[in-house]
C-alpha cells in the first residue's frame, strides 16, 4: 500500500509503502535499501526504528 511519510507539520513527506512483515526482516530490508530508519507499528502504536545507525526506538508521536 502506497501511504505518505510526513513531518507533524507536513513541512518534510516521503512517498513510502507499508507492508505486512517481521520486524527483522523489515530492518534487514531497509538497510539492503540504504534507508536510515523505519516506521514500525506493533498493533497499537507507531514508533521509528533504527536501520543503518544506532539509535534508541522512537514511540510516536513525539512529546513536544
């Protein structure tokens, strides 16, 4: 499915696609891509992991 990947202000969008796979495979996957990070939901929230840097998983949204 085709979706579109914006900042909260809409200032920033990526076209992006969402599909249905383990969470280790849609890493291992982003990484063969050269993508930085993924957006992962896990049922009741999104979040932002890490692909090619090392970083802490992001819960979102974001507390401003």
């Amino acid at each position: 499915m085709k979706v579109d990947a914006c900042s909260p202000d809409r200032s920033h969008c990526e076209c992006s696609v969402a599909v249905v796979m383990e969470q280790k495979k849609a890493i291992d996957l982003a990484r063969e891509l050269e993508q930085v990070a993924i957006f992962w939901f896990d049922g009741k929230r999104f979040w932002i992991l890490a692909a090619i840097v090392e970083a802490d998983p992001v819960m979102l949204p974001r507390n401003s």
